[in-house]
C-alpha cells in the first residue's frame, strides 16, 4: 500500500490499492474512496472520479498521490463497495526543521 523510504512534510508519496475477485482476478468496485487522518486528527477523504488525486492505473489497481503536511503517525484506509474491501494502515512522517507541525499553532 505505501512507497518505500523517508517521507517528510510537503514530499509527495503514492498510496496503492489492488483488488482481485476469488480467483485473483483483477476487478474495479462500484465506489473507491481512501480517507486520511492526520496527526493533529484532521481527517481528508479522496473519492474515485471526483479527487484529482486519486486515480485508476488499469484494472482493479488505484494510486493516490498525496502531500503530508505534518509530521507524525498517518492513518490511512481504503473503502469500496461492490466488492467490498476495507484496507488500512498508517506511515510516519520524519519530522522536518524547516516546515511547521500540528502542534506548533498551539504554542
């Protein structure tokens, strides 16, 4: 689901979700959404045909091309419906001295 090595607040990272039917075989579901939690809690959803960043490589294969904008735990789930798939998992952003964090507009 996650590109490998160091992401840091304001480099681009690509999300992936494939999607097989029973005998592997690669299949497109009705709806495809990915939803994002920040650290700071900020919740961000992508929906298939409607978010520039979420897009159709062939079929049942879907990137989404995001920014983190702030260091910290990422959580990360993909939801689609006919076939119904559920996937989640979270990344961290290496903190960055030369960008801001969540936590800092509180201070």
């Amino acid at each position: 689901m996650l590109k490998n090595g160091r992401v840091y607040p304001g480099n681009p990272m690509l999300l992936t979700l494939a999607i097989s039917d029973d005998n592997g075989s690669p299949v497109d579901p009705a709806t495809v959404q990915l939803k994002l939690i920040s650290p700071c809690g900020r919740e961000t959803s992508f929906v298939y045909t409607t978010s520039d960043e979420l897009l159709r490589v062939s079929a049942g294969q879907y990137t989404a091309d995001i920014v983190p904008d702030n260091a910290g735990r990422w959580h990360a789930r993909w939801e689609t419906t006919g076939p119904v798939v559920v996937q989640e998992d979270s990344f961290i952003v290496l903190t960055s001295p030369f960008s801001s964090d969540c936590y800092r507009d509180y201070v």
